[in-house]
C-alpha cells in the first residue's frame, strides 16, 4: 500500500478550470533514446501571470492520490504544460514545444527528487537546506560547517550499496594544500589539482591522475543595465582588450585552451565558422575614448576565490586582467567576494562592474551552455537578454537532429559575438586524483563522480578534497559545483549520467519514452526505494518536487535564496511568475 500524501497546501492555490488534457501520444519510442524526428512547436514567448489548477484525485483512505499541475496555457512562456502522476509508479510531462535535450535536463542533479511529505514539512526551507532527505547511496551523518560534511552509507539504498561505510568532505581552495594532503595520505582524492601538480601526480606511483575534458568556460562579464556597459561598442571595445593567450599559457594546465566563443569546442553548439575578436589593444583604447569612457574610467573586477577547471589560479588570473586593463587605461579595482554571496549578487543582476565567472557543463549539449546564459529564462547576470539571441536558441532547442539545430547555433554564437554580453576566455584542462590504491576511481565527462562506486583500498572511509564548502545541499535553489557534487551524493534525479561518459541513464525511473514530437515524456518509476527517512518513493514526490520549483505560487518555492536559477535556465520560465519589474 502506497504512503497517503498530504497536500493542504494545494488547497491554497486559486482554482480557475480543469486540468488540461494531455496531448494524445504519437506512436511513442521506449528507452533511453528519444525519437529521431520531431515536428517543432509553437508557444507563444509573453509572459503572463496564470492561475493553475492544481488536482488530487478522490481515492479511499490510505490509497494513492495522484497529483498534477497544469498551466492554464503555454502564454507563461515556460517549457512545461503540465506535470502529473498518472499511477504511483508513472509520471508523465507534457511540454509547450519539443525538446531533444529533455532527458538530459531531468537527470541533472537541480533536479533530485524529494520526499513530498518532508518537503511540505520543511516548507519549501528551512531543515531542507542542510538536512536532507534523499534516496542516494549516501545519508547526511553530520555537517560542521567550515570543518567537514560527513555521509554514511544508507543501508536501505534500492541498488548496489556504497562501498565504503563513510564518506567525508573537506575542503581547500589552495591547490598546494589539496596535494599535500594527498601525497600525505590525509585525504584519498583530491579535485581540481593545479596546473603545475599534473606531471607531479603522474609522476608519483602512490597516486593516480585522471584527466576531464575541458568542457567548461571562463569569461569575463558585466551587465549591459549599467552604463557604460549598456552601450554595445563599449562592450566589443573590452573584448579586445583581453590577451587571452597569454593567460592560458602561463596560468593553465595542459589540455587548456583559448576560448574563441563561449562554447566549448568539445560539445555539440561549437560552431567552427564563428570567431572572437583578435586582441587589439590600441583599437579597444581608440573605441573606448570615443564612446567616452576613457580617460579615467575606474571600475570593479570581482571575483570569488574558488579554485575551478576553469579557473585555476583565481588571484593570480584576475591580477593579470587587471594589469592589462591597466595597460589600455581602466582602473579595475579587484573585489573578491564570499562564493555564495557572489553568486547570488550575479544571478540577482546586483554586479555592476566586471567579473569572473565560468561554467562546466552540467551534461553535453549547447543548451546547457547557451541556453542557460542566453536564454529567455537565464539569470539576471549579464542584464536583459537578447530576443533576437532568444529566436535563434529556441530554433536550436526544439529541431530533432544535430544537422536540422546546427545551423541556428551558427546564427546565435554570430549574434553572442555582435552583442557581447561578455568575454570568453579559456576552456580549462582539469583533473581529479586519487590515491593509487583507490579501485574504481575515474573522472566524469560532466564532474559528477559517484564516490559511492570507490573502494580506496578496503578502508570504511572515503575522504574527498575539493575547493570550497557547499553552501547548502538543496540543490534545486544552488548552482555552485562543490554544492552540487554534495547533493549528487545523496539526492537522485529520475535519470541520471552514466559513470565516465555522461550518457543519460536510468535512476528513479527505469524507463522513458516520448511521443513522436517530444512534447510528451512518459517515466515508468522504480518499485520499492525509500528516502533515508523511511518514506516510500512515488509519482506524488516526483510531482511536488518540480512544482516547488516551477510555481512562483507554491508555498513550497523557497529554498535559500529563492532565485532557482537553474529550473528557468533549463526550462525558460517559472508558473505564475511575478510581473518583470520595469
């Protein structure tokens, strides 16, 4: 018998129609591969505050109550058209337009499943940020904060058990420091090994080194809502302003690379006919003086001292971009911020000078670079986006095959160039290592390593070195790498990334399927996992999860800060947003 679900918030949330009938499925295609075709789809981009139905169905005392949530239309202008339970055991999504990339974007880790009691429990906040309760291999034992985070082995775990009783997380954003650590035996893996550590691990036989691709992006940025970033030749000036090879040769391992668009050559999106501009100094001076801004232009260069792939040596690589911001005539002011406090004041639109950043890719698509960025539905970092940008992303996003999307992100990373909402850098080479004696140890395609699959040596603990403290382990509300390793731990998504390659694999569900125009996502749910708490997993937790992040309305939308960045990145718009402040 499944679990009886309370729901009293639903009866707060206003009640203006019926749930909208799903589409009728065409011919749908079982398992782990979308359909070949698809047929693109139209929804209108205006943003307008919906009223919702929300619905639970009758059902005698102590059986399943299926939940679903349904936007009135598509005219919100988000991906989702509605969400529902169709058994305890099948979930099914119905989109606004099709989406090839669906399935990578439900197993990514902002979107692990909670249970939907504790949820409601929690209100959306509170112990949900620091107290999870998820269905991974790994349970919260106990957080001291800016110490270590422990995990236990949960024994109640629906597949193969973790192999290690304990896992630890520790931190240091002094790459020296994590390889002292390592060489000393302190510590079994360590992330992000700095540029002049590579030859040093591979070269010592009690370690082992394990390479990523550089599927990631530097770049420096401004938002065009303060002058004088709002003037577009302002922009284009600084981006000739950056001697970007210098930076990579002297501050980034091997396997690094100049960043000549904001994607990464590696990924789908690439697009070899679109070039950055040619470090010019002098022009970036002449243009400069011309708009006004030079002479005597001082500004700010923040940054948050957090070792990444794509940023190894945060102090040194911002003082360099100082100094030759100097050299052409601004005063850049270095201001290194707290990294929560950073992210949160970039994704709230609050920076308003310049400032590093970068991103890696959360699974291997353009989407997840340009869409998340660029996109209608993207942070507030770089200021208002670009329609004409958002035009040819939707395009990009909603055709079937690579050779019917390719020519879309041609035209987008052309009008990236001509609008300049920021400067691409470099494309870090990074690694992760472990000691030598740690079986099963290998680098994810997307940094996602299951520590679960690693047995270091026999030993019951498992301790990991990366570059900074999560900020919290709710991971729908944060976008900080070392925040979501933690929650990959012990949260699960309904699909997941296969150890290694970054395929999308079964998780929660153990199946998926998709109509002919992938706007209609079946999920076959897994039978008899439980939450660390005990709770059985169902439709219902699936359903309450996504709603906590898609409706503004939802008691349950909180989380720490409230921005959710991630859920509009991925899928445009929330439900019952707010109007824009104008």
């Amino acid at each position: 018998m499944f679990k009886s679900i309370r729901r009293s918030w639903l009866n707060g949330l206003a009640v203006v129609g019926l749930l909208l009938a799903a589409c009728a499925p065409a011919a749908p295609t079982t398992g782990s591969q979308a359909p070949a075709t698809a047929t693109t789809a139209s929804a209108s981009t205006e943003v307008t505050t919906t009223e919702t139905t929300t619905t639970t169905a009758a059902a005698p005392t102590g059986e399943f109550k299926p939940m679903s949530l349904a936007a009135e239309s598509c005219d919100y202008g988000g991906e989702f058209k509605s969400i529902e339970a169709v058994d305890a055991l099948t979930v099914k999504m119905t989109l606004c337009f099709p989406d090839p990339a669906f399935p990578s974007k439900v197993a990514f880790s902002s979107n692990g499943i909670n249970d939907a009691d504790y949820l409601e429990k929690t209100g959306g906040g509170g112990d949900l940020i620091e107290h999870p309760n998820g269905t991974g291999p790994y349970m919260l034992s106990e957080w001291k904060r800016g110490d270590e985070l422990v995990l236990k082995r949960f024994d109640g775990y629906w597949g193969e058990k973790a192999k290690t009783e304990n896992l630890i997380f520790r931190w240091s954003a002094e790459s020296a420091q994590r390889l002292v650590e390592l060489q000393a035996g302190t510590v079994d893996s360590i992330d992000n090994p700095g540029p002049d550590d590579f030859a040093t691990i591979e070269g010592d036989a009690n370690l082992q080194l394990k390479t990523r691709l550089s599927q990631n992006v530097l770049y420096m940025g401004w938002n065009r809502s303060y002058a004088p970033f709002d003037n577009e030749k302002v922009r284009q000036a600084f981006a000739m302003a950056i001697d970007k090879d210098r930076l990579v040769k002297n501050f980034y391992p091997p396997g690094s690379s100049v960043a000549t668009q904001f994607m990464p050559p590696s990924l789908f999106g690439f697009t070899k006919e679109v070039d950055w501009y040619k470090y010019d100094p002098e022009q970036a001076k002449k243009l400069l003086t011309e708009a006004g801004v030079l002479p005597g232009f001082q500004t700010t260069l923040a940054y948050r001292d957090v070792v990444r792939g794509y940023f190894p040596n945060p102090g040194t690589i911002a003082q360099d971009i100082q100094a030759q911001l100097a050299a052409i005539g601004v005063d850049a002011k270095i201001e290194v911020m707290e990294s929560g406090a950073f992210l949160d004041a970039a994704a709230q639109g609050q920076l308003k000078g310049l400032f590093l950043l970068g991103w890696g890719a959360d699974y291997p698509d353009a989407t997840n670079f340009l869409d998340v960025h660029f996109g209608p539905g993207a942070s507030k970092s770089f200021g208002p986006g670009f329609e004409d940008i958002w035009e040819q992303l939707k395009g990009g996003a909603t055709h079937a095959t690579a050779e019917e999307r390719y020519p879309f992100y041609v035209k987008a990373n052309e009008l990236i160039k001509e609008h300049a909402p920021m400067i691409p850098i470099a494309h870090g080479g990074n690694a992760i290592a472990y000691k030598a004696d740690v079986e099963g140890a290998y680098a994810s395609a997307v940094g996602a390593e299951q520590f679960a699959l690693m047995n270091p040596g026999g030993r019951d603990t498992f301790i990991f070195m990366q570059n900074a403290e999560p900020i919290s382990i709710y991971c729908a509300d944060e976008t900080d790498g070392e925040t979501l390793r933690a929650c990959e731990q012990v949260m699960q998504s309904l699909l997941s990334f296969a150890p290694g390659t970054g395929e999308v694999s079964p998780a929660l569900a153990t199946e998926w399927s998709a109509n002919a125009d992938l706007t209609e996502w079946t999920f076959k749910l897994r039978d008899g996992v439980k939450f660390h708490n005990g709770a059985t997993f169902d439709a219902n937790d699936v359903v309450t999860s996504y709603v906590a992040q898609w409706d503004a309305k939802s008691p349950l939308h909180k989380g720490r800060a409230g921005d959710f960045t991630y859920f509009t990145s991925l899928f445009t718009a929330f439900l019952n947003a707010p109007p824009a402040k104008q």
